[in-house]
C-alpha cells in the first residue's frame, strides 16, 4: 500500500502519516527531508523529533530520496517520507540544475516496484495565487506536477484540511 497524503502548512498531514505508521504494526523507517537552514526551521524539525516514537529508525536525506526508498523500503516494513516539497525545495535550489528531473524520474520510476508500505507527505500549494517569482512558481508547477503523478502511482490519496483528513482516492488492500 502506498499512501499520498497532501495539505497546507500545519494541516495535520504529518500527523496522520505518523499514525498511520504506527497502526501499521510495521517497524517503521522515517525520512526526513528538512534541512535546518535558520533557527525557525530547526525548531520545526525538533517539533516532528519529540512526536515521534523512539523505536523509529531516522533517516536524514535531502535530496536521493529513490535511491534511499531502494535501500530501505522492505517487506514488512513501513518507510514514511516527511515531506516531498521541502525534497522539491533542495532538488530545485541545488547547484546541479539537472538533478531534480533525475531525482523525480527516479523516485517515480522506483515507488511501484517497492515491497514496504509507504506514506509520502507534502504540502498541497497550488490552491492560491500564483507567486510573483519565477522559482517560486516553478515550485508550485513542480509540486502540482509531482502530485499529479504519484496520485496515479499510489493506492491511497489523502487531502488534509484543519486536521480533518478527506480521502480523495481509497485504498484498495
């Protein structure tokens, strides 16, 4: 089972991909995408370290997200990536200009074939105004265009709005 689950900023959508793994049964592997650039951002990651459970294996990996699926994803095991768009972020702000078609070909190429349930999380952006700058809305097409496409790949699709989770595509296992 692959699960997708999308909304804004403080939705409540890491906190329902958290329990997910966990009513799993699963051991669980957590990827964490974030990089601590700024006081602001550090709090947040250690907000998402204190929630969770101790017992969860931690990786920390910004950008080679299909290669890191590859090497953990296993049967019997739950893999939950925390978040795609701050993924997004570092691939679109990377020296390498080139990376981020690689990396997405890559991630979208690997998910179908992975043993281990997963769970993505990412920030639903494109229900506002389009922003002014030209990365920003390169962002925006970007993280539309990667939902678009990990929708059709995954089992499950859920949209989180003030906590409230709305399932937009029903699993089926």
């Amino acid at each position: 089972m692959k699960t997708l689950i999308l909304g804004g900023v403080r939705s409540g959508k890491s906190r329902l991909a958290e329990r997910l793994a966990s009513e799993s049964g699963l051991p669980v592997t957590y990827v964490a995408t974030a990089t601590a650039q700024d006081e602001e951002m550090r709090r947040r990651i250690e907000l998402h370290r204190v929630h969770r459970p101790g017992s969860w294996k931690v990786i920390e990996e910004p950008q080679r997200l299909a290669m890191t699926l590859t090497d953990t994803a296993v049967a019997g095991h739950c893999v939950l990536v925390d978040c795609l768009t701050l993924w997004l972020t570092n691939l679109l702000t990377a020296e390498d200009a080139t990376r981020f078609e690689r990396e997405r070909a890559a991630l979208l190429a690997v998910l179908p074939t992975l043993a281990s349930r997963i769970i993505l999380v990412s920030n639903e952006t494109n229900m506002g105004v389009t922003p002014l700058g030209k990365l920003s809305r390169r962002y925006c097409d970007e993280a539309g265009r990667l939902h678009q496409e990990l929708a059709q790949v995954c089992d499950q699709v859920i949209l989180t709005v003030a906590g409230l989770p709305h399932v937009l595509k029903p699993g089926s296992r």
